[in-house]
C-alpha cells in the first residue's frame, strides 16, 4: 500500500478518463492521493474531487507563477478554502526561477505571506522550488521555524537535501529518480532517512521511466517506490510502509481508514 503525496487530478488530461485513473490506482495499492493546487481555480477543483472520493485529500494555495496577479482578495478567498475539511496543507508555494513568470521579489513576498499563513493556521506546507536553492532555503530558515512541511518533486543535489531536512522538512521523490542518469537524485535517494521520505507522482507530470514523456498518473508511484529501494537496498515493502506513515504524519490523515 502506497499513497501518492502530490498529484494533479483537477488537470484537464485527466477530464477524459479520471474515473478509470483511479480504479487502477486503487487496484495498484494507492490507498490515498494529495490532489494538490497551486493557484485559486486548481485549488478549488482540487478540493471538489477530495469531496467526491473518500482517499482524496486536497491542498490549497498559489505557486510563485502567479505572484504578481496575486490580491489581498485573493489571499482572503485562499484563507476561506484552507478552512475546508479534507484540506490537509497549503501549497504549493515556493519560488521558481526557471520559468521566471513573477518578479522575484513578488515571488518571494508570496512566499513568505503563506508561510506565515500556515502558521497562523497550523498546516503544513508544499514547497516548490525550481532554480532557487539559496532563496528558498533562507526564507525557510526565516519563516517556516516549527513548520512541517515537504519540498515536492525534490531535484537537488545531497548538499541541498541536508538544508531541507536540517529545516525539518521531509524530502518527496518523483518520477526522476527513475532515471538512468539522475545520478544526484539516486545519491539523495539513497542518504535520505526512511522517515523524513514520502514519494509522489506530481502527475499528469514527471512519469518514470519506462514511461518518460507520457501521460502520469498514480500508479506509477509504484514505480517510484520500487527504484528507491533497488537504490538504497532494502525491500519495495519498507519503502511503501516508511512512506505511506509518513505522508499520514504530515498531513494528518488521522481520518484515512484503510
């Protein structure tokens, strides 16, 4: 049994089929999904599946694309959905300095008002963070003391791991650790402590190999389980059990019965 920390159910590439993606996740073994936004519509359909299914869990928030759109009304209208049962974090939110939509001071002003949003109302957070190491590590260090919180789809080096998990952060792993030449991944991959782990698909995006290029979605998580423990060799199953408790810890998921 396995639970995909970070997926993106709402998505369009999923309108087609979505109920068939996630009758064979079930039959995989994936007994819980963290559907996650990262503006207001996405959050909003994110949280619209988790009511209509049991082991969906939703999240809540406005990633760094969106900073300089972003109003107090929004912020107001974010806050009011953070409030909604079955949303069990903020996020995602970070800083993203590969795509570049957003000023980065906007981006990083963003940040820190949902960080300290999630310690007003005690979540955790999902952190995104592409091309930001250095930012995003010091306003963590500055904002998210006593946070709980996951840096999802991890894709750093072991050095920028250390930082996170000296926060006191878990470290999610996506599809790329599947890859042959992701060599710093399978090093992070390996050094990382079980229970600071959780595993992700962050689907319809970033499918394993042998899957590169196409469509994600929550089976494949399987697959993400299966390269870590070839890396660090041990058994699928101390993967699957480490990862499904801790996914449970950081988001709570007291009200998961399976």
């Amino acid at each position: 049994m396995v639970i995909d920390s970070h997926a993106h159910l709402q998505s369009v590439d999923f309108d087609a089929d979505r109920a068939e993606v996630l009758e064979r996740s079930r039959e995989a073994g994936v007994i819980a999904i963290i559907n996650v936004g990262y503006d207001l519509p996405s959050s909003e359909a994110a949280l619209e599946l988790a009511q209509s299914y049991q082991h969906i869990y939703a999240t809540a928030g406005i990633q760094p694309h969106y900073a300089a759109e972003t109003t107090q009304q929004d912020l107001e209208r974010l806050r009011t959905l953070l409030a909604q049962p079955k949303v069990v974090a903020l996020g995602e939110i970070g800083l993203d300095y590969y795509h570049d939509r957003s000023p980065r001071p906007l981006q990083q002003e963003l940040f820190r008002i949902q960080l300290r949003l999630a310690h007003e109302l005690q979540l955790p957070v999902v952190i995104h963070s592409r091309e930001a190491q250095e930012d995003t590590v010091r306003i963590l260090r500055e904002e998210a003391q006593g946070l709980r919180g996951v840096m999802h789809a991890f894709s750093g080096d072991w050095a920028y791991a250390e930082q996170c998990l000296d926060i006191g952060f878990f470290i999610s792993l996506a599809g790329p650790v599947t890859f042959p030449k992701a060599l710093e991944l399978h090093e992070v991959a390996r050094r990382v402590p079980l229970d600071r782990l959780l595993i992700e698909t962050d689907c319809p995006y970033l499918s394993p190999h042998p899957f590169r290029g196409r469509r994600n979605e929550p089976t494949r998580v399987t697959l993400v389980a299966r390269r870590i423990a070839e890396l660090r060799g041990i058994a699928e199953e101390h993967v699957a059990q480490a990862t499904t408790a801790n996914t449970r810890a950081l988001f709570d998921l007291s009200g998961l019965s399976v």
